[in-house]
C-alpha cells in the first residue's frame, strides 16, 4: 500500500531526556496504528513532531512524498494531518454546536470560501455539503446530538474526549493521531468509544495513529502497533506479535499492568 | 438570525436619532454625537475583549483619529467632517496595520500595557509639537458637509446625522465581520489558542485584523469628536482618556454592537448628572456609578435589554 | 437593577435643575456659570482660591456692600447667581459642560477657566452659542492672536506680559548678569514662558549665556536630578514659571541644597507660594503675580476692601487667582451696568454687554484694567516684580518695580513673541 | 567624571523613591494578580496622613528626630484603616471577575478615594518639610544633597530586601509561593489563602503609602497627587517583569538612571522617556526582564 507518512531517522533529546531516538516509521494509507509505551517512552513527543509543535533536532518526516518536518503545527492541519489531545482542548464558553462550527469556519476560510465578502451557505471542501449540516452529521456521528447546546466547560469528561475528537473531523484529515483517546474514561465505556471513534473515522476515511495504554484496546482496534521504549521503537508489527515480544512485555505491557493496577486501587480508594 | 435582530436594532435608533434630533436641545444633541464617537472607541474596545484582550491605549487611535481630522483642517483647509473621519480611519488603520506585527504577538497584560505605552509616547510627542499647539491643542475649522457649512442652527443637527450614518454604516461592517468565522474565531482565541492553531488557523493573523479594525473605528471615533468639540489636544492619548474607554465598555457589556453607544450615552448622562449633583464630589459619583453596575449587572447595562444567552 | 433606579433618580435630579433655579425674583437674577478647579493639582494653587472671591464678591456684590464705582446691588439691581463647575476634565467634556452650562442652565454669562487648552477650545463654542464668556485666569496669547471674537473677553493680561515684565525686572535688578538657566514644565504654558523669557532677556542683556533649560513632565513632583544640573550650571539667574505643587515642591527641594541662594530664582508666578513657604524661599528671590495683584496690588479703597474682606472670610491674604476672579466680575459689572443704561434702564443683551466692555476702561482691586489688546477683548495691565525678603518671619517684599502696561504688552495687533523678537518696537 | 557621579547619584535616589513607590503594585499583582489602581490613592493617603500627624507632632514642638517614626506610623495607620476595608469589604468578593473587571473596581475606588481624600483634608496644600532638612546634608563632588534622601534609598533597600527575605527564607513565605503558583490548590491543602490576601492586600498597599509619606516631606501634599504615581509605578514594574520583586528594582533603577541622563544630557525627552523604555524592553522581552518562561501546554 502507498506510504503517506513516513518518518525517518527522528531524534530529539530534551537536555539530559532522550525524547526520541533514531525513530523511522512509514505509515500506510488506511491502515490503523497503536502507539504504545510506558509515560515518557516518547509516544506523545513522535506525535508533536509529526503535527509540528516540537522540530527534531534531526532526521525528517514527509507526508505523501512532501518534507514537512519544518512545517508549523498549523500548516500542518492545513495539509491534512489533525490531531487530538490527552487533555481535551475544548473552546469552554462555546456550546458543542459552536466548538464544531468555529472549526468548519477554519476549513471554509481556509478554502477561501468563508472570507467577508463570500455570501451564501457554501459546501464544506470534502464534506459536500454546509457546515450546519457537516456539523450535525459529525456529532451524529460521535453520538454528541444530545449535548448540541451544552457548553463545552459543562461536559462530562468522556463527552469532552469525543467531542474533542470530533473537532478534528471538520477538516477532514488524511492523517489522524488520537492521543490516548480513552484515558479518564472507565473501563467499561472504553471499548463503546472506541467502536464509535473508529467506525466515526472510517466513514470518513482516514489513516490512524492512535496512542493507547490499555492493551486489550490494541490488539482489539490497531491493525498494526509500535512500541516505544526510552524514546525508541523498540516493535513495529502487527499486534499479536508485537504485544508477545519479549522486550516489549518487559518494558511495556508489564509497566502497563501495573499501571492499570495502580489505577484500579485508585479508583476503588 | 442575531445578526438580524442587532441591524432591526441599529436601524430603529439611526433612524430615532435622525428623527427625533430637532426635537432635542442643541446640547443633547451635543452629548449623544460626542457619545456616538466615543461609542465607536468602546465598539473597538469590545472586538479586542472578545477575544481576551484589552487594549489601555485605545485612545493612541482615537487621538490619531482625531489629529489627522485636525491636520486636514489646519494644513489642507479641509472642513469636511465626512473627509475627516475616512482620514481619521484610514490613518489608524495604517498606523494599526503597522505596529499590529509587534502587537498580535502578547497576550494578557502585557498587550494591554504595551498599547498603553505607545500611546503615552504619542502623547509626549504631541506635547512636544509646537505646530500642533502642544498641550494646549488646536482648534479644528467648524465641520461642513459636502462642502457646504451648514447654518448654525441646524449644524449640531446635521454634524449628529452625518456621525450617526458613518457609526452605523462602521457597525453593520463590523457585525458582518463578527460573522464571518474569522470573526467567530475570537471567543475561539479567547478560550483555547492550542486548538485555533491546531485547527489550522493563525492566531496572530486573527488579531492583527482585530487591532486593525479596532484602529479604524477608534480614528473614525476621534476624528467625529474633534470637528464636533471643535477642538483637539494630546489628552486624547493621555492614558486616563483609555481609561475611560475600558470603563464605557465594561459598562456597556460585549453582547451586542449597540451596546457600546449605549453604554457611551449613559458614561456621557452620569458625567453630566455627577457634575450637577455633586460639582465637588463627581468623581465618587462616577466611581459609586461604575461599582454599582459591575456589582448589580456584571453583564454590563445591556444585560437590561437583552435576554440571557442560553447554555 | 439597583444600579439603574440610581441612574434614573440622578438623571431626574439633572434635568429637574434647570426649572428650580428659575426663582421668581425681581428683576430676573442674572445667572453666571463659574468654571474653575474644584479638584486635581490646579484646585488649591488657583481653582478655589478664585472660586473663594468669586462666592465672596459676588455675595457682597448682591448686598451692595462693596465700594464705589460698585456700590449698586448685583449686576444693575438684579441678583447674581452661581452655577459652578470643576475644571478638572478632559476638554471634550469642558466642552460639553460648557454647553451645559449655556443652553440647560441657560446661564447669562459664564466666567472661568484656568487652563489655556480650555480657554482656546471653549472660545469658538462661546462664539457658536452667542454667549459672553469672559476667561479669567489663562495666560496663552493665542486666544486673541490666532483668532478674533465678539462674544469672548479676557480680563487679565497674558504670559507675555509676565515673561516681558520678569526680563526687565532682571536687567534692571542685575546689572551685572552674565548667564542664565531655566527651569520649566514641559507644557505649553511652561515652554512658551521660557521662551518669551529666554527672548527678551537676550535683547536686553545681548551676550547672555544660557546654561540649560530644564523640562519636567508637569506634576513630576521630584526634582532632585534638575536641582542637581542647575547647581552644575551656576546660572546668575534660574527663570521658572512653575505653578501649584511643582513650585512648591521645587523650592522645598531646593531650600536645602541652597540652589535659590547660589543663583537669583525668577519665579514668575510665586506670589501663589510665598505665604505658605514663607521660610524656604530664601530672601532675594524674584516673585512675581502675573500682574499687580495680592502684594503688588496698589495702594487704593477697592483694594484695601477685597484683601480685608477676603482675609475675615478665609483666613488667608488673596493671592493673584482670587485678584483675577474679581477683577473678571467686577469688569462686566461695569460693562453691564453701562449697557443697562444705554439700555433705557432695561436688562441689557448678551450684545449690548460685550459692545460695552469692548475697548473698556474699569478699576479692580489690582488697579486699572484696558481692554486694549485683541481688538479690545484683551487686558492689558501694569505689571510688578519685586524680591522677597523675610522680615521678622514675615515674608515681604523689596525694591518693588512697576513698569507701564504699554511697557509689558505688546501694541494692539502684534503678537507677543513677535514683539519681542522685534526688539519691542510699538 | 564629576557628571556622571551627579547623574547615578541622582538616579539612584530617584530609583529608590520609584521602587518604594512601585514594589507594592508588583507585590500585589504577584500574590492577587489584580492591577490594583488604588495603589495611587494609597500612595496619596500615606502623604496626606503623614503632613497631618508629622505636621500635629512638629507643632506640638515634640522632639523633631522622632517625627520619622511619626511618618512611617502615618503609613501604618491609613494603611489599616483602608486597606482591609477594602479588600474585606468589596475585593474579596470579586475575585471571581476578570482581571479587567477587578482593575475596573480598583478604578471606581480610586476615583471615590480622590473625593474622599477631598472630603476629609480638603484641597489646601500641606507642608511639612522639617523631616526634610533635620539630618543636614552631604556633598557629592561640588553638590549638596539633603541626607533624607539616603532615608528613601534605606526604605528602599530594607523593604526590597525584607520581602525577598520573607519570600525565599520563612515558612510564611513557602506557603505565600504554594498561593502565588496555585490558589486552588493551596485552598485544597488547607492554606487559608483568604488570609494571604488579605495580608498581601494590606502589606501591599502600606508600601504605597510608605512612599507617599516618605515624599510628603519633600512636596506639597495636594489633590491629585496620586494619580500620576500609578502608570509610573507600571511602567517600572512592567520593565521589570509584573510580579517579580527584583523585577520592580531592576526596572527602578532602569528608569531612574536613564531619567537622570535624559535631564543631564538631553532635558527634552524626559517627558516620554520612561514610556519610550518601557516599550522597548517590552518590545524585546514582551512579559519583562524578569518574567517567568511561559509553562509548555500539551
């Protein structure tokens, strides 16, 4: 399958932290991807470079055959790699309706269609049809219709992590990296969001990176998974073989179990 | 569908203005033109606010605005109030245009400390501007419309009509703006700049526009005060003049594009109601004034006209 | 709410002003608006020691307790009231006020202002509103120069005249002057003094050196750095037209690092300081009153009169703002009073007024008063310098020199800084 | 040589005038983050306390010496007669608002204080120079100068010092930086952080006053005095970086050295010199010298 992301030789050191070494991955079109590792093992900073908001001190990322390591986070977007947050980046005064209709803004002006003198509802670019409606579809889609007028500030935290999410739609991206979709959000509810995130974001066709501690989530959604350990890839497969590496059981899934124990214990507390 | 209610708004008090203008006394009329001016700084203001930012040296526009009216009239020979306020526009907004590259960069405080900077310098230029008159000002030759003078009786009159028509056209541009999603995005940079940016639009971009509109309306605002006093001097840049923008605008609210000349107005009726009541003691008046609204309407005077905004 | 219902009750209380203060009396009192400092630094140096004489003639005015020529009750047998307004805003809104005062108040006159700016933009609008408005205080020559007006008068005479008057003064009272410095606030008032000073004392002293001119921010409040220059330059003579607070915390600062005993002080308006700081302002400083007025004041039964009285009601001799106010009611008293006869008898007009205080002759407390200038809406006066001199802790005055009008003033048609970069040719 | 000995030593005592005045708003704002406009007033009610007790103390012919003691206790007892009214009385109940909103109010209470002050002393001037010329002078080079300013310099240096002091060094301290860094927070751990503001409020605004009556002695206390001193003590405390104490005194001297150059070597731009400074460090350094770097988001 064609590559449309490829990233080659990255590293970044943050004074005395590793943040990355020697980090190479293409990423398929279509394809889904796990980012896993224990806190600190360099999933979230591979992300910021790739969306642009930290450089690496060397190597080089290219999308669809285009070098865009130098790129600033929003020209980034504006190509079609978004991205959400571990912590939800929300507009806390605007209703959910609004959060969507700011982005879809964005994409119309962006497009040149939403300038001062432009009149009349046009097509959102890729979306086919205005933005009310790409709106309503998006949080449809995201089963968000019932918070339509709620304020973002007011949400319920796995609400916020959706609509989050969704943001990130109205662009309607080639590329999307979901940083830890699912934390703050129960066990239980777990698995729904990310049925519902997924089949979200295949209707609308996009290649996926998403970075998940839960490893059951994994080998459920990822199609592929890359280990980080210490800032380095330390597994590049498909989940069934990359979650029973050794290496990575070490210094991965084992940390992840305890995490998750430690978790538990928290929340029973 | 907002948008619509605000022009049906706009449009009943343009045309209250225009009508019931001869019927006022001369020196209300007075008052309401000099609040209409005033009212297009607080409107500058509150675009800024939107977006979280508050500018305290507003008044570097409004004087610019208000100079350039002046310099036309005492250099050129030029009385044509409407002349006046497209220089008085257009100068800001150049000047704005300019210094906004520096400006779109801060945030919080520092932007509204750096605004004030810049305008206090204007002001020790102007003082020390002998051909400006320094600190004591210049006077600006009596405002005509297309050329004519009009007659003495009517002039407060029409000077009122012709600042009403520039303000209102100035808002409805300006509530068109604030419709489009580059002026949708300020509540948008006023919560969460990450996203903006993540979103693929330039914070910085936003605001320069922003500074420069604001500009723009602050000159037209200057520019309408100066050939209505009739008079100009570097106080218009003096801090405490911002200071009293910020105050109308708080005490107008953000809601609405009205609420500024609104809340302009009523600055204007308090001022006048404290200087009679209490010639020696106005100040507490104004203060005790300012208090009570921000305690009893937080929303600012608006919130007396308008429902609150669900959610 | 509670917020509106105020607003609501102080607008009614505004607007139900105008009608009150129609009282039914005979014949109709006439209405002066009086705009001065009530707060800010001008309040207690100028704004209510005018405020003070202006309650005081007036009161007395109506009594009919002052002395010939002024002897008939109020302005022509009726009444005077007030309406007073603080000077202390911005200029738009001593603009607006103005016409508050003018067509809600509908004041007959108004009488007031202290602060150039205010006089230059209030003066066009007095012409608008067809309304005598005669400025008492402010010094700028610009008014008549750049401008003529029919409604607009000025009772007391220019900065000119005090800087043209200091200059002469410090020739004929240094005969051996070699230098000069000045010390001045970075204002129009402050720079124009200067250099109508700075001028006339390089025609009358041709090789003058001029040291250094020093320009604090108005109100700055700290003038250590500027002491220290002076003390550097050694000037024979410092000029200073400083006023209020900053030239009284000027000679405070300068007491005791003696910079008025090392070089001679020019304070052209320190008559507004020498009782208060009587003991720091070292024997042989140049003060003057901007005019003959509080010490300088002639010998003469008007004289005599205001000073006794305004020393029973406030405690404290008049100093040259109270002169000025006085002078300023009792000139269009006279005005007035010559209208009203040329009248019939019947309440003279607006019109009527200004044509007869147009190019008038009346005596205040500070002597005789021309309206000479300006196409005989300017004052022209003698003007006197002396030294002060400490006398028992008594703060007096020595070798007092007077020096004509004519002497001081430029001629009818000049203006000041061109007379005297002219070399004072009439 | 002798000129520039004159230029720094008039700068410093500026600066230290400048910095007794200013170190209470970046105090304020540090600890609160409220841009406190009644600072201004504080400052002139120190002045007009100290002309009034100073000025009954001296006429009373009480030993001269001590009025100094008399000045500094002015300070303390307008300061507690206002400062908790205010803060107690209406602050506190808005801290919830905007930052502009709260500097708004502190702008309606300066405003009423102007008339207060009007109210309670009236506009006549008030003199009270004998503090002023009791220690003498001193020569520097050729020149005089009062000893009292050495006074100022001291305050400055003490409550400069002092603050540091009580910030880095006491247990006080850690616990008013644990508010400073988190409010929230420190309410969570039990710190009674009402109390801290209230104390901050106060302490705050007595510097200001501090400064308005260490000045009384060298002017003449007026109305309006007060008004000037606020956007001066912004421009240093900006400078320096709001917030930051040795900030307030870098920013200080900044100002008052270049001030005094300005009027040794070039009087004509003293007028906006400060301003012009102000926006050239902010220009370069757009959060201060001293600023605290700006936290990483994601």
């Amino acid at each position: 399958m064609a590559i449309v992301l490829d990233a080659r030789d990255l590293n970044k050191r943050f004074g005395a932290v590793t943040a990355a070494m020697n980090v190479n991955a293409a990423i398929e079109q279509d394809t889904v991807v796990g980012l896993i590792g224990t806190n600190g093992a360099g999933k979230t900073t591979f992300i910021n470079m790739i969306t642009g908001y930290i450089k690496p001190d060397t190597g080089s990322i290219e999308f669809r055959g285009r070098d865009i390591t130098a790129l600033s986070p929003r020209e980034i977007t504006r190509i079609g790699i978004c991205r959400s947050f571990q912590v939800p980046q929300l507009y806390s005064s605007l209703s959910v309706f609004e959060n969507m209709m700011v982005g879809l803004g964005v994409v119309l002006r962006n497009a040149g269609l939403g300038g001062y003198f432009s009149r009349g509802r046009p097509n959102v670019p890729g979306h086919d049809a205005p933005a009310e409606t790409v709106a309503e579809r998006i949080l449809q889609r995201f089963g968000l219709s019932d918070y339509r007028n709620k304020n973002a500030q007011v949400l319920p935290g796995g609400v916020r992590k959706l609509l989050d999410i969704a943001l990130t739609m109205v662009a309607k991206p080639a590329i999307l990296l979901l940083d830890e979709p699912t934390s703050g959000v129960s066990a239980e509810e777990k698995f729904g969001m990310m049925e519902m995130v997924m089949a979200a974001v295949k209707a609308e066709g996009a290649t996926v990176l998403f970075v998940e501690h839960d490893m059951e989530v994994v080998s459920r959604f990822a199609e592929r998974v890359l280990a980080f350990y210490d800032g380095r890839i330390i597994a590049d497969a498909a989940p069934e073989i990359a979650l029973s590496d050794p290496e990575v059981k070490r210094y991965v899934v084992g940390g992840e179990l305890r995490r998750m124990d430690e978790r538990e214990g928290m929340a029973n507390a | 569908m907002r948008s619509d209610r605000t022009l049906l708004i706009l449009g009943i008090v343009l045309l209250a203005v225009v009508g019931a203008g001869p019927l006022l006394p001369q020196w209300a009329m007075f008052i309401v033109t000099i609040a209409i001016a005033k009212g297009l700084v607080a409107l500058a203001l509150m675009l800024q606010l939107r977006a979280g930012l508050v500018s305290f040296g507003q008044a570097l526009y409004y004087c610019i605005g208000a100079y350039s009216a002046g310099s036309l009239g005492r250099f050129f020979g030029i009385s044509d109030m409407l002349l006046q306020m497209l220089t008085g526009c257009f100068m800001a907004a150049l000047i704005a245009y300019v210094l906004g590259f520096l400006l779109a960069r801060y945030r919080g405080i520092f932007y509204g400390l750096l605004s004030l900077a810049l305008s206090m310098i204007l002001y020790g230029l102007l003082v020390k501007s002998k051909a400006l008159g320094s600190t004591d000002g210049i006077n600006i030759l009596p405002s005509t419309v297309f050329g004519i003078r009009p007659d003495q009786e009517y002039v407060r009159h029409i000077v009122l009509v012709a600042g009403c028509a520039v303000a209102f056209l100035a808002t409805l541009l300006v509530n068109r703006y604030l419709n489009t999603p580059l002026g949708q995005l300020a509540a948008a940079i006023k919560d969460n700049e990450i996203r903006v940016e993540y979103m693929g639009a330039s914070v910085r971009d936003a605001i320069h526009v922003k500074y420069v509109i604001a500009a723009a309306l602050s000159g037209i605002g200057g520019a309408l005060a100066a050939t209505t006093v009739g008079h100009i001097d570097p106080d218009m840049a003096y801090w405490t003049t911002s200071g009293e923008f910020i105050f109308i605008t708080i005490l107008a609210g953000t809601r609405s594009v009205v609420a500024p000349f609104l809340g302009a107005l009523i600055f204007g009726i308090i001022h006048t109601v404290a200087f009679d009541i209490s010639p020696n003691t106005w100040q507490m008046t104004l203060g005790i004034a300012l208090l009570l609204v921000i305690v009893f309407l937080p929303d600012g005077l608006w919130s007396l006209f308008a429902r609150r905004k669900v959610g | 709410m509670r917020g509106l219902s105020k607003l609501a009750t102080a607008v009614v209380a505004a607007f139900a002003v105008a009608p009150i203060s129609v009282l039914a009396q005979d014949p109709a009192p006439v209405k002066i608006g009086v705009v001065t400092f009530l707060s800010g630094p001008g309040a207690s140096p100028f704004g209510v020691p005018a405020r003070n004489a202006a309650e005081l003639v007036i009161e007395l005015l109506n009594a009919g307790k002052a002395p010939a020529p002024y002897a008939t009750k109020g302005y022509g047998g009726a009444q005077i009231q007030t309406v007073i307004i603080d000077e202390n805003t911005s200029t738009t809104i001593q603009v607006t006020e103005y016409r508050n005062l003018v067509q809600r108040h509908n004041v007959d006159l108004v009488i007031g202002y202290i602060s150039s700016g205010n006089c230059i933009a209030v003066a066009p609008v007095a012409e608008e509103l067809k309304k005598l408005t005669n400025f008492f205080d402010c010094g700028t020559p610009r008014i008549f120069e750049d401008a003529s007006y029919k409604y607009v008068f000025r009772t007391s005479p220019t900065s000119t005249m005090d800087s043209v008057g200091a200059a002469l003064y410090v020739k004929d009272a240094k005969p051996k002057l070699k230098s000069i410095a000045g010390l001045n606030q970075n204002y129009a008032w402050g720079t124009d003094s200067w250099e109508e000073f700075e001028t006339a004392i390089k025609h009358f002293v041709p090789n003058i050196e001029v040291k250094t001119s020093q320009m604090p921010k108005l109100f700055a409040g700290q003038y250590n750095a500027e002491i220290s220059t002076l003390l550097g330059a050694k000037a024979d003579v410092i000029h200073s037209s400083f006023w209020d607070g900053d030239l009284e915390a000027l000679i405070l600062q300068a007491a005791p690092r003696g910079l008025l005993k090392k070089s001679t002080g020019v304070l052209t308006t320190g008559e507004t300081a020498m009782w208060k700081l009587t003991s720091h302002i070292p024997d042989g400083t140049v003060l003057g009153a901007r005019g003959p007025f509080g010490p300088y004041a002639p010998k003469n039964e008007l004289n005599s009169w205001f000073d006794k009285e305004f020393r029973d009601r406030y405690q404290v001799p008049p100093t040259y703002p109270s002169y000025q106010m006085a002078q300023a009611i009792l000139g269009v008293k006279t005005a007035w009073e010559k209208a009203q006869a040329a009248n019939g008898g019947k309440r003279p007009s607006n019109e009527q007024v200004a044509a007869a205080l147009e190019n008038s002759t009346f005596e205040g407390p500070g002597g005789t008063v021309k309206m000479a200038n300006g196409k005989g809406h300017q004052a022209i006066m003698e003007t006197v310098y002396g030294m002060s001199k400490v006398v028992g802790g008594k703060m007096t005055v020595t070798n007092v020199k007077r020096y004509p009008a004519e002497k001081v003033n430029p001629p009818e048609g000049v203006k000041g800084i061109d007379w005297i970069k002219g070399g004072f040719k009439n | 040589m002798e000129e520039i000995l004159t230029v720094i030593v008039d700068g410093i005592i500026y600066s230290a005038w400048l910095f007794v005045a200013a170190v209470g708003l970046t105090l304020i704002y540090g600890v609160m983050k409220i841009v406190n406009l009644t600072h201004g007033s504080f400052y002139a009610l120190g002045a007009y306390a100290a002309a009034s007790f100073t000025g009954a103390w001296i006429a009373r012919g009480y030993p001269p010496m001590l009025s100094y003691a008399v000045l500094l206790g002015s300070a303390v007892i307008i300061t507690l007669v206002f400062a908790p009214l205010i803060e107690r009385g209406i602050l506190r109940f808005m801290y919830a608002k905007d930052e502009v909103v709260i500097m708004l109010i502190t702008y309606a209470l300066f405003l009423i204080l102007e008339d207060v002050i009007k109210l309670v002393w009236g506009v006549d001037p008030y003199f009270i120079a004998e503090p002023y010329g009791l220690l003498g002078s001193f020569e520097v080079g050729e020149l005089t100068y009062p000893t009292y300013n050495l006074i100022l310099v001291g305050i400055a240096v003490v409550s400069g010092g002092g603050l540091t002091l009580l910030l880095q060094g006491t247990r006080i301290g850690k616990l008013l930086r644990t508010v400073i860094h988190d409010p929230e927070v420190s309410r969570a751990m039990g710190i009674n952080v009402d109390r801290f503001y209230l104390i901050t409020f106060t302490f705050g605004s007595f510097l200001a006053a501090l400064g308005g009556a260490f000045t009384a002695p060298t002017v003449s206390v007026v109305p309006g005095l007060g008004v000037e001193i606020i956007v001066l003590s912004f421009a240093v405390i900006v400078i320096g970086g709001m917030g930051s104490l040795p900030g307030a005194a870098l920013g200080a001297v900044i100002v008052g050295l270049v001030r005094s150059a300005a009027i040794h070597y070039a009087p004509a731009v003293e007028l906006f010199v400060i301003y012009f400074v102000m926006a050239l460090v902010l220009a370069f350094r757009p959060r201060g010298l001293f600023s605290l770097a700006e936290p990483r988001k994601i």
